[in-house]
C-alpha cells in the first residue's frame, strides 16, 4: 500500500472545530448544483467538454503551483476510490470516497511516487467563487459527486455531496495524484493562501497554528484523480 505524506495529527481533520456535535451536518461550504463547467480563476479560461475513456470527461480546472495559477488537464481515467480503507470502517458513500482514512488499494499498485494533491477547503465559509478551482458542490470534472465525511462529522455525512474547493501541488507531474484534505476556516487565512498559491505558505500557516483554529493538518483520503499539469 503507498502510504502518501502527510501530518499524523490528522485525527482532528478538516471541520472538527466547526460543528456543533459530531452527528451534526457540516456547516455550507457552497451552493447549490448550476453547471458541470469550473470558474475560470484570474489567467484561465475554464474547458470542459466531451468524454474520454472509462467514462472521464475531457477538460480543465485551475490549480496553485509555487506561486502561480496553472491547469490540469482531466482526460483519460475518472477518479478513482477503493474499499477497504486503512481504519477498517465501511465507507457509506456511493462513491466509495471518504476523508479520514488512507486508501488500501491504489490505482498504481507498489508505486510509492504517487503525488499528492492538497484539496483546500473552506469550512463554515464561502469564499469568492474565483478563488475556487471546483465552486460548485457535488459536481467537478472527474471527481466524485459524493464522499464519506462521517468521520469527520458522524453518520449522517456518509455520503455528503463534495464541498467546494481548490488546489495546490507542490510538483509539476501527470498521472494518478493521491489526495489530502486541508480545511481552512476562515475567509483571512483563505485569502492568504490565494494570495500565496504554494504549499509552503500553506505550511507556513499551520505551523504557526498548532490548535488548527484557523487551518488543520493535513487529512488522508482514499481518493485519486488522473490529471496532467500544464503551464
């Protein structure tokens, strides 16, 4: 099994301070289905077109790489979730997609060079939908419509539409990226990172907040996507 980077206080994960209890729903993170089409970011126009193989659709959202915007090309594979996960606990959501646990089975099985994706997303808050790569809930290019966040916010989130959210990488690749969720909960942390477009802002702020009262640590998931990174 590749076992992708990151925190070992994930156990906190993305949403925990902004619940009211842990059967409670997860507060907005966006609004309601309109369009399969991503929000263009400043320097993009959005693509999204077509069919590709297994079922992927053919397009692009936007993503941050060391300071600037650049895009990801979806096309080829569609996402990709396997059960069991590493915790042992069943995954409720259609998908078979859920935050908390680190996958069992990868799409490249015994290849530890897998990437990682960090999926930022706003907690209790919705930010200007510009800064975000996939604005609209429950549908964006080649990822699942639903995941699992019953471990973050009990049963009745197992099988949550996918909030909105945005992107960082911290490497220029293509193929299968693993991802790992980082929830940012307020709008001057958000706009930090937007203003950074690098993971190494992003460490810069949760190192400097240890109670993860505006950030938290990073959260496995079981999921992959298929994309290739262009200027």
């Amino acid at each position: 099994m590749q076992k992708r980077m990151a925190y070992t206080t994930a156990a906190l994960l993305l949403v925990s301070a902004c619940t009211g209890g842990g059967g409670n729903p997860p507060p907005t993170m966006g609004v309601p289905i309109q369009s399969a089409t991503p929000m263009a970011m400043p320097g993009m126009s959005p693509n999204f077109a077509g069919s590709g193989h297994s079922g992927a659709q053919t397009g692009f959202t936007p993503g941050w790489l060391n300071g600037k915007v650049v895009k990801f090309f979806y096309h080829t594979n569609n996402f990709f979730c396997r059960v069991p996960v590493s915790d042992g606990q069943p995954v409720g959501a259609t998908t078979n997609c859920e935050v908390g646990a680190d996958a069992t089975i990868d799409p490249r099985p015994a290849d530890h060079s897998i990437p990682n994706l960090y999926v930022m997303t706003p907690v209790g808050f919705r930010p200007d939908a510009s800064t975000l790569a996939c604005p609209t809930v429950g549908n964006c290019i080649n990822h699942p419509s639903t995941i699992d966040l019953s471990r973050i916010f009990g049963p009745s989130t197992a099988n949550a539409p996918l909030p909105a959210h945005s992107h960082i990488i911290d490497k220029n690749s293509g193929n299968w990226w693993g991802l790992t969720e980082i929830g940012v909960k307020d709008l001057p942390t958000w706009n930090a990172i937007v203003a950074g477009k690098s993971l190494s802002v992003v460490r810069a702020l949760q190192a400097s907040d240890p109670g993860q009262t505006h950030i938290t640590s990073d959260t496995l998931t079981n999921v992959y996507l298929y994309f290739q990174v262009q200027p």
